[in-house]
C-alpha cells in the first residue's frame, strides 16, 4: 500500500475527529439558546457516527547492527548483519510489509507491517527473531514489532567496555518526529548534548549509539518521547568479553511505569558457569528498576514458575537512579515476574546463558501491558519457543489459543502462570485473555530471548452526535 494512501487514512480518520467536535460544540450552544426560551427542556435527537475504518499499523524491530561497515571502517555508521526473520497476525484480510529508510546514522531495515481497513479497522500483530554469528557479533535475539507511539520506556543496555547499546527510532508517519531521549544511570540523569530535538525524518528510521552520551555506565534506562510523528523504539546491546563474544538481544519497549509491573517471561539458564572468567560481572542475572518520580519505591518481586515453584524478593529503589536487583541461586526454568511497589516504577530484566560453544547469550525481558478478552499475535521462528500466561487477576481464567484448525485450551488460575508450547511462524488468536499477561521466550542452543505479546491496539469508537 502506498505511503499516500496510508496519509489519507490517517488524515480522514483526524478529521472525523474534529469535524465531530465542532458539530458537538455547534449543536450544544444552538441546543442551549433553544431551551432558554421554553419552559420544559427538550432533548434533542441524536445520531451515531461511526470513525472512518483505517489501516492498522506496527513496526518490528529489523536485523542485527554494528557500528561499521563489513570492512570496520565508518564506526559511526550503523550496518546490518544478517535479516531477521517476521511472523504476522491480522484480523484483516492481508498483511502488507515495507521497509522504512536508512538515515545518515544507518538503519536495521525496519519493517513496517500494515493490515489495509476493510468495512472496519482491523488489528495487526507481529515479532521478529535473529540468529547470527559474524565476527563478535554472536548471540539471538527477538522483539516483539509495536504501535508507533508519543513515549516509550526501554529498560536495558550497558556503555560498560565491549557493551555497545544502540537505540533505534522509527518513523513510520508522513511527518517529521522530534524525539528527546531522558537517560539515567546508576547515578542519576544524564546531562549530554544532543539527547533532545533528534529528528527522524518521515518514513525512516535513525540509530542513536547510547555511548554518545554516557561512557562506562553498567545499568541503563532509556525513555524515548516524540512530537509530530509517532515513534516505533527498540534498543540493541552486544557484549563482547576482551575478545570473546558475550551475545547479543533486542530490548523491547516496557509497559509505562506503575506500582504494578509483570515481566511474564523470562529464562534463567546456567547462570552461576556464565559469571565463570574474567569480565563476567554482568552475566550475572537482575531486575533492573527505575523510579521516575521523587520518593523511593519498596519493592516485592514475586518470582514464580508454571509447576508452581518459585520465591519472593524485597528491595529498595530509590528514586531517580537505575537499581540493578542480584537473582542469585534460582534454579533453572522458565519464570514470571510479577512487581508490586509502593511507587510507579518501570522494570526488565536480564539474563545470561552459556552455549554449547563457550561462549554465552545475552538476554533481555520486557514488562507486558494486560490484554483483552481477544488478541492476535504471531511468534517468530527459534528454538524452544514457550508461551507464559500470567493471571494477576482475582479470577481463575481459561485461554483459548487458536492456529488455524488447532484449539488448546490453557487453564491459568488467580495469581499463577501457565506456559505452553505454541507453534511459530503462524498466526495465533487468544480469548479469554481479559486482563492477563502474556509473554514468549526461547531457550535454544544458540541462545535466548523473548518479547511482550501486545494487546490490541486501542480504536476509535462510535460517537453520538446531537443537533
């Protein structure tokens, strides 16, 4: 579908918007003028005006990046590595998929899914895996593909020595976006230049190296907010430990901060043989939490697993600053994490896992917004691809996940978590989800990783106009 015809959409669909409201303003002072003058108020007779249908749109997150072309020279142009690999979902007839642009900073080649409006706006889904292995750039990593948006919280990412963070802002609108990036540290909030007015021009995407801006900072939080066009954020971190390669992950973005935040999928792998060796401090596996605001947070973690184990965990977070939480001595498994805290919070998570080959996996665990009772999704290829449903809900609940002619039915009672194999590379419908949480993570040879699965995206309602 063309780029005009995305504008026009997006165009009308405004313009109902306000023509709306100006019938509404038009018909309230004519309305009251009108019953000024009668002894008896009369209401008016109302009609319902349905929104113009338009197309549904996300972006997914594009292939691996380093910081130079295949040479190693232009380290301050970002380069793809390989192609990653999408899987889509729609309600819709049809899923059309483009590229956004490069800047002059790079591009992963984002892809931009659209599902075209058909008699009413329909939902689009969609996640992104990679393998790779090129030079020290080694590891898997998946995120999932997200609604353009106005702010974005990516709680991840190290400027340590051989950790390269890069955060990567896509435009998928017809107009400029101005972005401003607030970045804090173990210390505090970064005071650089160029972290606010970064534009990103229309229907492209801009690579944003963390480094620039603070150096030798173990524990990041990055929140990315636009005006004008609206912004599609991930962030990719590489490691490399002296000369061996430490893996690689997508951060995808969190859910926006509150005294209740659930990471529902999360892999704990080998963790005590991955802090093994020299440099290995940030193998070890933590909650990272930020506080934005100005009291400090008393913390709960409930850590559990869908056989019922798991554990509990208390921390301080104090406000303004990253605070990195140690999960020592788990076993392994699959696990959700559900925060509870005094204070708004954000939360993620990372993890680390050996491979068969020496070396070690980077992975990075994203906080999960609740669905509603029906949402479409798709999980994109890898090994040992699991589903968690997590219900932090005070009633037990029955999900039904659909793949084309397979139904199975997962039973996920109050406060517990369910997980589940669930196929790749097809679309997946989810109902009875009303406010549960869902994530997926993968667990194979050549690493780990894992994405939120998305609620539906929010679409205008029909309005009742009076005269």
């Amino acid at each position: 579908m063309s780029t005009e015809h995305r504008s026009v959409r997006r165009w009308v669909v405004r313009g109902t918007a306000t023509a709306v409201a100006a019938v509404v303003a038009a018909g309230a002072v004519t309305a009251a003028h009108a019953i000024g003058t009668e002894s008896t108020p009369v209401r008016p007779a109302g009609r319902l005006v349905a929104p113009v249908p338009a197309d549904a749109e996300r972006v997914c997150a594009g292939s691996a990046l380093r910081l130079s072309d295949e040479s190693g020279n232009d380290a301050t142009t970002a380069s793809t590595v390989g192609s990653s690999q999408v899987a889509t979902g729609t309600t819709g007839s049809t899923v059309d998929r483009s590229t956004l642009g490069p800047s002059s900073t790079g591009g992963s080649d984002p892809q931009l899914l659209t599902a075209p409006a058909g008699d009413r706006t329909p939902q689009v889904a969609g996640s992104t895996s990679q393998s790779v292995s090129s030079g020290d750039l080694v590891g898997f990593g998946a995120a999932s593909c997200d609604d353009p948006g106005q702010s974005t919280w990516l709680v991840g990412g190290s400027t340590e020595t051989g950790r390269t963070s890069l955060v990567t802002l896509s435009n998928p609108t017809d107009v400029n976006a101005t972005v401003d990036l607030d970045v804090f540290d173990a210390s505090g909030t970064v005071q650089a230049p160029g972290t606010t007015g970064i534009v990103v021009a229309p229907n492209t995407q801009k690579v944003v190296p963390l480094s620039g801006f603070v150096s030798d900072q173990g524990s990041t939080v990055v929140h990315v907010t636009s005006s004008g066009g609206q912004i599609v954020a991930h962030m990719q971190e590489s490691i490399v430990r002296t000369l061996t390669p430490g893996g690689y992950d997508i951060v995808s973005g969190g859910a926006a901060p509150s005294r209740t935040q659930v990471i529902p999928a999360v892999v704990l792998r080998g963790a005590e043989e991955a802090q093994r060796g020299d440099d290995t401090e940030d193998a070890a596996p933590v909650l990272r939490l930020f506080v934005p605001g100005d009291r400090a947070a008393r913390v709960t973690v409930g850590i559990t697993t869908a056989d019922g184990g798991g554990s509990t965990v208390n921390a301080t977070a104090e406000p303004g600053v990253v605070t990195d939480v140690s999960l020592d001595d788990f076993p392994d498994g699959r696990y959700s994490f559900t925060v509870t805290s005094t204070e708004p919070l954000v939360a993620g998570a990372r993890t680390t896992k050996p491979t068969d080959d020496g070396r070690s996996d980077l992975g990075w665990f994203a906080s999960a917004e609740p669905l509603g009772d029906r949402v479409v999704t798709a999980v994109a290829p890898g090994g040992g691809a699991r589903m968690n449903l997590v219900n932090p809900t005070r009633t037990d609940a029955t999900v039904t996940i659909t793949s084309g002619d397979r139904e199975q039915e997962v039973d996920v009672a109050s406060g517990s978590t369910a997980t589940v194999q669930v196929p790749v590379s097809t679309q997946l419908v989810l109902t009875g989800a009303e406010g549960l949480v869902a994530g997926v993570s993968y667990d194979a040879d050549d690493g780990i990783g894992g994405f939120p699965v998305r609620p539906a995206t929010e679409v205008s309602t029909p309005l009742r106009v009076y005269p």
